[in-house]
C-alpha cells in the first residue's frame, strides 16, 4: 500500500510522526509493506510554494492507496481577515479535488478517560456516536464575496439533492450495522438548505425501516449532546454544523488528541485528527498524537479492510492508558507527573 | 407602562402568564402601573388568521413600551419541510420589523442549580457570561430558495458592516460594566462574511482599548464553552451562530428553562425565553416558567430602567430555589418529591 503523509502545520508535523510509526510497526508485526511519500499543503505549502494546495499534493494524492493527513492553519492569517492566501484552502482544496464528501468522525470514550471531561461521567459511560459530516459543500464551498465596495460580504449556504443524499446513505448503511438509530441534523425551521436536508434523508429512510429517524435542530442539537450525549448513535449532518457539532463532541471524549476521522468519497481516503494545527503547543513535543494514531487505524480499517490490524492500533491505546500513561491534555490533578509523557514517549 | 403580551405557541401560553402575575405583584409592590395587550403570533396566528405575524400584531407592538414573549414552532410544520407558511416566520418577521438587532442572553448559574447540570459543577461555579447574538441579519434574511426544478437550495449568509458595528458597539459597551473580556466568534479561516465581521470587530475594539478581545472560530468556541466556560465574559456573535452557542449554553445554566433574553434595537424591546414551544410537555402545567420570569426581569432593567424591581425579581427566583424548590426540568434525583412543582405553583 502506498500512503502519502501531508502533515501540513502546527503540531501536524509531530502527530503525523507518530502515526506513521505506528503504521511501521502494524507493517512488521503483520507482514504487510507501506510506501510512503510526502507531500505540502497549507501555510508549509504557502512558504515553499505560495500556493496552500500545490499541484503535486494533488497528483500524488491521486495515485495514493491513503493520506495520513495533520493540520493546517496559521495564527498570522487569523489575524489578518484580509489575506487573500490562505492555509484552510489547501485544506478545503484537497477535500473538494478528491471527493471526499464524507467525514466520518467516531465520538467514542476510552473508559479511562472518563475522568478527563469537564462533562459528569455518569452521563458519558457508555457513550458513543458516529457522525457523518458532509465535507465538499454547503457554505464552504458556496460562491463567497465582497460588494458595496468591500462593506458587505456573502457565502452562499446551498445543498443540491444528491449530496445530501449520498451522505444519507452511508450514514443509514452505518447505522444498520450499529444500534439502528440515526439523527439527522439541520435548522429547516429557518433554512431552505435544510429543509431539501430534511426532505431527502425522509426519502432515504423510507429504504431503511429498520432505523429509528429522528430530526433535530442545530441549536437543540448543540445542548442535547451534552444533557445526554447517550441518546445519540449515528449523526448526519451538513458541512458548517457538522464541524462545530464534532469540536463540541471532543469533550465527551475527554479532548479533541483523541480524535481521529476519516474522509471518504469516490476515490482514496484521506485520514486526519479533528483538532487543528495548535500553534500554541507547536514544537514543544507535548502534543497528544493519539488522535493521528487513531486516524491511523481507521485507513487500515476503511481503506485497506485491515480489520484486525486497526483493532491491534485501538487495543494498543487502550493498553497504554490503562497503564496510565497520558499527554498533557488528556491528565488530571491525580495523574503522577512521570506518567505524564511527550508526543514522542507516547507514541 | 404598557405591555403587550405574545404568547405564542406551545408552552408560551402558561409560562407567559407566569411571567405577567411576576409584572402584576411588581407593580403592587413598588407602585407602578402596567396595562397590557395581547397580540397573536407563529402557528395560534395561523390557526386564527393563516398569517404567522398578523398586521395588528406589529402595531400593537410597535405602540406598546415593551413585549413579552412566550415562544413559537409546532411539530406539524417540522416534519413538513415542503410548508409554505411556518411559525417561525412570525418570529423572525417580528425581529426584523421592530429592528431587534441585538439579543442578549445573559447566561449565569444560580448556585443551587450547580448540581443540575451534566457538566462538572467545579468547571461551573462562578461562570457567568453575556452572550450577544446579533438578530436581523446573517443566513436567516439572506435571500433564501431553490433552483433546478427544486433540486437544490440555498440561503445567502450575509453580513453588513453597519450591522456588525452596531452589534460590536453594544457588546464592548456591555464589556466595560463587567470583567472587560470580550470574545468575538465566527469561522474567519472558511467564510468572507465572518471575514469582515472580524474586520469591524477590529476595527470597534481600537476605541476600547481597555477591553480585552479574542476572537474564536465557532467549532472552537462550541468546544471551549464546555471545557471552560469560566473564560468567557462578553461573546458576541452572528445570528446563527449564536443561536447554536446560546442553546448550548443553557447546560451550563442547568437548563434552557432558566434562561432569559432581551431582544433590542432601537425602539420597543422584546423579552423572550430562550426555550421553544415544548410541544412535548405543552398542557401538562410542569414548564419552567423562571425563563419568563427572569425575562420580566430584563424587561423591567433594561426597557423600564427599574433596577431595583428588577433585582426583587431576581431576588424572589433566588430564594425560591434555596427555598428547595423545583421545576421537574431542574430537578435531580435528590429533590424530595414534594418540592417538585408544576408551572402555577412555582410562579
Ligand atoms: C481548518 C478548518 C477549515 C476545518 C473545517 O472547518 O472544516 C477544521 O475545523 C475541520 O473541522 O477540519
Ligand atoms: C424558533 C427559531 C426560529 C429561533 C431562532 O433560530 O432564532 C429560536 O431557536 C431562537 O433561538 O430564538
């Protein structure tokens, strides 16, 4: 198999490190072999390049079984509202060249983590949610602008039926192999957006009776997951609510280093952690690489049907934090400081 | 003082007359008059005269010295995405036409209520945050509707700088009365709108140099809210957005049924619970009816500039939940089963 790293910005560079070397270590123990390139993107990609999104990041992308992919972003662009080059659209760049309309992002709770949430464990034991994030239209990829001489500015929030049905399915599909209950998520109480969202996942669910449908608005949405984050199994959702729905579901989890995702479409996955490129922390090798550990696991699941292999990876990370092991995000006030690891010792 | 009274739908009707006995036994206590009105709105306005905001609805208001406002939406309209007139229309038709552009959503713990939340009561106590949501603007007035034979639909997220300004002005101003934090929310890294809100909000920040101002994207600050709430003091944000931001929120208060808003422009204000119609518990007499009776409260503050009434009201929601009792909404498994009231016995 051959896998492209981008590692892009930030802590993605540190992440992506550990990731790959545990995909070395699934290779050996297993007797596969992975090949490996490395391509830019985002704010590395605009300092070497100028362009967030070469070229080349694109081809080799193309001709790669999987990308293990780590953050973009840059606070010096945050900053400047103006900038017209941008790291964030290397990253929108790749999701829409490769179509990878379907982010799928796993909320599930290492049990010793239970002490890690700001939120009470007896409303996280147990929980464990699946969300579907469409990922290659809705405001992101609408027709965005200026007029009134710069002092208005727009970005078209807009959904045609068969994205909306695509995601649909496969997150029905999902749900049929999980506890049979899906939550589709919009504001059609305000959107016309949403309501074609609602109009055609009713339609997809007629061809899944067996899955018990529920309809939520984002605002509900948003307080639900944390009053009873239990009631959830498979969420869908469009691109804009998706994010911040799965920022917001990093604490069930304990952080956003635990969590990993996958991009899917037509074509090669793409696998990459939900938290960003952290500058904060950059350089300090303190960042939690389980996140991109876990995305790994989820390529060798998704893209390469390595089922016992991905399950060695999650095996392998619960091993480690049963032993007590922790990066600086995921410890507590009663975690012993040597058992307080850097990205490195942990991975 | 003259009122006028828009139940609306759902639980509406019986928290609103809560809220109006609260109004009567002020105005006893402290000497004032008030007189009210009624007007129709959202799916009673339907029923009644096939329009969601009746003519006569808008101009009692506008002669009216202040609203208060119960809630709208009804499930028929919700699983019918393909209805040409909905509740919610009356909603936003009446933010708009009264130029609400402002809403407040004041969201603080009554410290008997630190118990009845699912986050952890240590990252509560103390947490006390000002949320200002702009309301006439953003995806919901934008012009909104479907092409390709209906197979696609769209919303125009779209911001004016005149309206981010104003917004940023109240919410700076708000700022300086309290801890002098502010963050700004958007999502400036993927939308030109919330490019230029950033811009103002700049720009507004230079003429308060004594407040301190950090700008999150909207997937972060839904994250950070329950990771830390205690680091927020002024937010100010877009309609959308802060519509998700401030349901949310409400966990933090323990429920949406303790939260107040104040919806302001430059003429009559609009008091409104930030909780919907219920339509599940409509009828039952067990609504919350503290989120009406603490937006009676904001009313007499903020519309009449009667502190002191204001704070008897305060006052009175304080010592009845010391007193032990309870809304089943904020009830935990601890509350004897005879301090559990319904909505008349609580008011
Ligand atoms: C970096 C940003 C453009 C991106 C997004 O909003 O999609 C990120 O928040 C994510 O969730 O992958
Ligand atoms: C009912 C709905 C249209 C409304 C909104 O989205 O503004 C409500 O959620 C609110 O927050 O007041």
């Amino acid at each position: 198999k051959h896998i492209v790293v981008i590692a892009g910005d930030g802590i993605g560079q540190e992440v992506t490190t550990v990731g790959k070397q545990v995909l070395d270590r699934i290779a050996e123990k297993f007797g596969h072999e992975f090949t490996y390139d490395e391509a830019l993107i985002g704010h590395a990609a605009i300092e070497a390049t100028g362009n967030p999104l070469p070229e080349e990041t694109i081809t080799k992308s193309k001709q790669s079984d999987a990308i293990l992919f780590g953050a973009v972003g840059h606070p010096k662009y945050d900053n400047d509202p103006s900038a017209k080059v941008r790291p964030e659209q290397g990253l929108l760049g790749i999701r829409k060249a490769l179509g990878l309309y379907a982010n799928l992002r796993p909320i599930k709770l290492f049990d010793e983590l239970l002490q890690a949430s700001s939120i009470k464990p007896e409303f996280l034991q147990g929980a464990d949610i699946l969300f579907f994030r469409e990922l290659t239209g809705d405001v992101y990829f609408g027709e965005k602008g200026r007029k009134d001489g710069g002092d208005t500015a727009y970005d078209l929030m807009i959904y045609s039926r068969y994205e909306v049905e695509r995601i649909a399915v496969k997150a029905f599909d999902a749900a049929m192999t999980r506890r049979k209950k899906l939550c589709s998520v919009d504001k059609a109480n305000v959107l016309e957006s949403s309501r074609l969202w609602r109009e055609v996942v009713q339609e997809v669910a007629k061809r899944y009776p067996e899955v018990e449908v529920e309809h939520q608005f984002i605002d509900a949405a948003a307080m639900l997951l944390i009053k009873d984050p239990r009631r959830f199994d498979v969420v869908v959702t469009g691109n804009l609510f998706g994010d911040i729905l799965t920022d917001e579901a990093s604490q069930i989890a304990g952080s956003m280093g635990m969590l990993a995702s996958a991009s899917i479409g037509d074509t090669t996955g793409l696998y990459e952690p939900i938290h960003g490129s952290a500058h904060d922390i950059t350089g300090k090798g303190v960042a939690n690489p389980l996140a991109s550990v876990l995305s790994a696991a989820l390529m060798l699941e998704i893209s390469f049907g390595m089922k016992a292999e991905a399950e060695a990876v999650v095996d392998a990370v619960d091993q480690v934090l049963k032993a007590g092991f922790r990066t600086r995000d995921i410890a507590d006030s009663n975690t012993p400081a040597d058992l307080i690891l850097g990205t490195e010792a942990m991975g």
